[in-house]
DNA sequence: CTGCATCCGGAACGATACTG
DNA sequence: CAGTATCGTTCCGGATGCAG
C-alpha cells in the first residue's frame, strides 16, 4: 500500500479486520469453533447485520487467509465457517483487545 | 450501542480506533512522547494525510481520552500533543497488533 | 502555525427480492 | 440453507480555501 507500511504492519492488521463486523465473526468462530452460516447469523441476532454484510466479511476473511470455508454439497446445503491457524494466532490479540475495552469501560464510566 | 457490546468490549475498542491514521497517529506519539502539530503531520509526509483528516482524528482521540492537547497561548500558536495514561497503556496492544502483523506479513509473503 | 468550513466522490453499509 | 443481485443511503476521506 504506502511505502511505510512495511514499518508498520499494524496498518496490515488494521485492514484485515476493517469491517463493522469482522472482530465479532472472528470473537465467534474462537469461541465456538466451527460455526455454520445460519449459526452465525443467529448469533447476531439482535443486531443489523445482514446476510449480505456477513457473506462479504466472511469472502474477506477467507480471502485474507483468517477463516476457512468447508462447503458440503449437500441438499440443503451446509457450509461451514472455522478459524484456519492463522486466524486463530489472531485470538490472543483480540483477547488483548477485550483486555484492554474493559479497562478503559473501568476507567471511562460515564461514556460509551 | 448495541445490547451485546457489553460482552464484547472488543468493539468499543475498535470504534475508538475505527479511523485511517489514528492507530498510525497513537504509534507516533508512543514513539516520541510529545508531538507538536506541525511535526505529526511532517511525520506523515509521504503518505496523504490531510490536516482535516489529522485534526479530525486527533478530536476524536483527544474527546476518547487517549491524547492530551496542550494549547500554548502564543504567538505563533504551538500545540503539542501526547498520550494520556490511557492512551499510553493501549501501546502493549498495538504492539501485540504489530507482532501479529509481522507474523501474519511472515506467513502470506505472496500478497498485500 | 494551527485549525475550521465547505463541497464532493467513493466506499462501506443496509433493506429487499430473488436463486440453486 | 446459503447465498447473489440490485438499489438506496450514509459516512468516511480528500481537495481547497479561509481564519486567528
């Protein structure tokens, strides 16, 4: 992209969880392994999010090599959704992440 | 925000930093204590940072509690920033963002 | 030097309908 | 069940010009 962000590979991690939902696919598929599509939409029940959005993030994430995708020709058809290893070298950053949120929700009561 | 960010305090933590440059922006700081404005923006000379988008981002972390803004009364006017003591104990995160990075980078040479 | 105001283009996001 | 297609909206980011 820029010629620094070879110094800064943060950027690189940046985008690769650019999306208003990646962290929570991600935080999903950690904690429950193998997940299939309808699952995790499930999961976000109460929330927005929309098939669309969850297709597109989880191309994005297959595609940047984060999650893997098991498709079984079945009727219906079942796909499955898991962390590859590098996927799951991510969780303890984002459990360093989380960490961290609590920390300053301690600190930063009043606000969102 | 929604009902589940209080499980995943993992989103406010990427709202505070949803921006282009503003993990690249607490990076310079943590790097160099105190920045004037002028030297941030030096900082970001090759790439296409706009003093809108610095001012802007700057605002946002100085209202989340992550950069201090000191205002000297002068003529010309000098305005130095750094990091708050929240803002500084998120510099173990980015850290752990950019060993991932670097990992990551060490793994998918092949691509962006 | 530092920062604000305005306009604008494109990307991200969202709702709905349709397909194998 | 697991998507794709289309459309509309919102918002982020960039360029320029102005102000204290």
């Amino acid at each position: 992209m820029k010629e620094w962000e070879k110094d800064c590979p943060i950027l690189l991690t940046q985008r690769l969880i650019s999306g208003k939902w990646k962290l929570s696919i991600i935080w999903f598929l950690a904690q429950n392994n193998v997940m299939r599509f309808g699952e995790l939409k499930n999961a976000f029940d109460d929330s927005l999010l929309t098939q669309k959005m969850l297709t597109q993030h989880l191309k994005d994430l297959e595609r940047d090599h984060l999650v893997n995708r098991q498709v079984y020709n079945e009727m219906p058809p079942k796909v499955e959704y898991s962390l590859t290893p590098t996927g799951k070298s991510f969780i303890p950053v984002l459990e360093h992440m989380e960490k961290w949120g609590q920390h300053y929700m301690h600190i930063h009561t009043d606000e969102a």
